[in-house]
C-alpha cells in the first residue's frame, strides 16, 4: 500500500519586494510607518521555511533581509551622537528608502496588472479578412485651372524665399508668343510630356515666370497642350495633346 506524499505549498514571489508587500498586505500595515521587528520577523519566518524543505535561496532575498536587519539595528539601537549646536538638521528615518522602493515596486505591479489584463484581451479578439475588393484610386481628369494656378503660386513662393534682398538686374523682355514656341520645344524634347515644375528653374526671373505660365494657360486655352495628374496629390504634368502634329515657325 503506498504512503499518500505529504505536500507543502509555499508561495512563490517574483523578489524580496514582492514578499514584502504580501506580508504588508496580509497584516494590513501602513506603508508608510512599517513596523520593521515585525516585518522583519515574518520576513525571516519566511526564509526559514525554505532552508527546512531545502530549497536554494537566491541572493537577492538574503541581501533584503540584511538589510531590513541593519534597519531594525538603527532603530533599537540608542543614539549614540554627541548633540551640537551645528547638527539641527533631524535625522532621516531608517525605513525612508524601504518605503520609496516598495512604493515603486507597488505602482509597477499595478501598471503591469493592467497591461496584462490589455494583452490577454486582445488575444482573445480575431478580426477576419475583409472580402471586399481593394479600393482603386484612379487619376484625376478634367483638372481645374485654379489648382493650376495653386501650383504656380507655389513656384513663385519658392522662388521669393530664394531670392536675395538686393540685387540689379537689367530689364528683361519676354512676350507670350515666345513663351508658346519655347514651351513646345520643351515638350518635344521630353517626348511630348513634363511635370509642371520642371518648367521653371531657381534662377528664372518673376517677370519670365508670369510670361512662361501666361503661355500656358494660353496653349491650354487653344488645346495644345493639357494638364493631368497620375493620382490624387500627385505632381501635375503637362503634355501635348495627341491631335498636335503641327510644327512650330
């Protein structure tokens, strides 16, 4: 006939700290004025219970209980100092650090409680595959001549920004027709196709910007070219339209 086995629980703590504020929760001790002969006596109490099943103590949970054995000494313990006039400052309480250290670990245990409550909900959420059809942006046509116009204010902001305070310049003349043929050559250089950008460089003047973008309006205007765009917010670009086969004199 076999001998029932005699089992022994004891609790398992994460560290001394963790033991500690068991035993401060299970005498409902305030934190913050810890009986120290006592928590140190449950404390040792505690320890004991594992070199009589021997079971290895880790470091950790005797260096505690060093330390809440120098404690208890500072506080049994009369003052042994000589009082001078200099020394009026009031002692600090041996218990000071504990307390700070076990309050820290106390607020994280509780973030970590609710971190785990989060994660263990989490895993319990599936969220299926959508079965719709993915979206397809498709490009913008018929674009707007004021967006046109945004663009070039765009321009002309940047080329503000990088202009210097003073300079002398002589005077320069563009007019709209030259604008045309120069626009198209640009064009057919490119294989009939450019971003609007690229048009104007950092060194052109303002007065040759307004001419350049004059002129395009205009080839819009009498079809030459158009303006479109690959997708939404995407650079603007100007092409030549396809029925343009005539050449420039």
């Amino acid at each position: 006939m076999k001998k029932e086995q005699y089992k022994v629980h004891l609790e398992s703590f994460e560290g001394p700290l963790d033991l500690l504020l068991h035993l401060i929760e299970k005498n409902r001790i305030d934190i913050y004025d810890i009986p120290i002969a006592l928590l140190t006596e449950q404390y040792m109490a505690y320890l004991a219970k594992f070199k009589e099943f021997n079971i290895e103590i880790a470091s950790e949970f005797l260096v505690m209980a060093a330390t809440l054995l120098q404690i208890k000494s500072k506080i049994l313990l009369p003052d042994t100092k000589i009082e001078t006039e200099t020394t009026d400052e009031e002692e600090t309480d041996p218990r000071q650090e504990l307390v700070e250290r076990l309050l820290e670990y106390r607020r994280y245990k509780e973030i970590s409680s609710v971190l785990s409550e989060m994660a263990q909900e989490a895993g319990q959420r599936y969220f299926r595959k959508s079965t719709l059809p993915e979206p397809k942006h498709l490009p913008p046509t018929g674009l707007d001549v004021k967006l046109l116009w945004q663009a070039f204010q765009n321009v002309l902001e940047g080329q503000i920004e990088h202009a210097p305070l003073i300079a002398n310049v002589a005077r320069e003349q563009y007019t709209i027709e030259d604008k045309i043929v120069s626009l198209l050559a640009i064009l057919k250089e490119n294989n009939g196709n450019i971003c609007f950008n690229a048009v104007f460089t950092p060194k052109t003047s303002k007065t040759e910007l307004i001419t350049t973008f004059l002129a395009m309006l205009e080839l819009i205007k009498i079809k030459r070219i158009s303006v479109y765009q690959t997708g939404l917010f995407s650079p603007i670009y100007l092409k030549i339209n396809e029925n343009d086969d005539t050449e420039d004199k």
